[in-house]
C-alpha cells in the first residue's frame, strides 16, 4: 500500500522556521522525483520545490527561492522541507508528491502551515 505521511506543519510567527517532513512507503522511493505543492485558501495548488532521485538537481517557485530548502534521505525513504524566513503568504496546506514518470503519481493527505502573528 502506498502511503506519503506529511509531518511538521503548525503554526509559527513571521520570520519563523518550521521544517517539514513526508515518510514514503510502498513504493521504490529512490526511483521517484520528489515534490512539495502547497495550496492556500482559494488559491490554485503550486509547485513549491522538487528534487531528483538522487538529490542532485533540486528547483523551487521564484516566492520561495532563498528561503526554502529540499532535501531527500533514500536510507530512510524521506523528503524534507525546511522553510526559513516564514511570511504570512506561506500560509497554505502542504502536500508531498512522488512521481515517476506519467504513470506513477502519489499524494500525501496534507499539512497545515500558518504564519501569523
């Protein structure tokens, strides 16, 4: 059965820092891309970073760029986000994705993210 469990979501203060993880299991994580999306209330769902399967290439949206960092472990089949610099428009529910290829697409059931003071 394959599963992606997000953790680490809350709430934090601007300028805060939280750092999220997802737990893969059921599948090959190692042969998967990794994504994080996140989607804010009436908002459309966005792509906030991604890395390759061996964590050599790594890209992110142009509204987190510095402050934001992917990261993968294949050992413990997880994927990281540390999120620096917190703002009030990071405040959206955060999923984990896996994709390989077109065929093979896994969602995680989301965390929550608030910013406010």
């Amino acid at each position: 059965q394959v599963q992606l469990v997000e953790s680490g979501g809350g709430l934090v203060q601007p300028g805060g820092s939280l750092r999220l993880s997802c737990q893969a299991s059921g599948f090959t994580f190692s042969d998967y891309d990794m994504h994080w999306y996140r989607r804010a209330p009436g908002e459309e769902r966005e792509l906030v970073a991604a890395i390759t399967t061996g964590g050599r290439f790594r890209s992110y949206a142009d509204s987190v760029k510095g402050r934001f960092t992917i990261s993968r472990d294949n050992a413990k089949n997880t994927v990281y986000l540390q999120m620096n610099s917190l703002k009030p428009e990071d405040t959206a529910v955060y999923y984990c994705n896996g994709r390989r290829a077109t065929r093979y697409n896994y969602w995680g059931q989301g965390t929550q993210v608030t910013v406010s003071s």
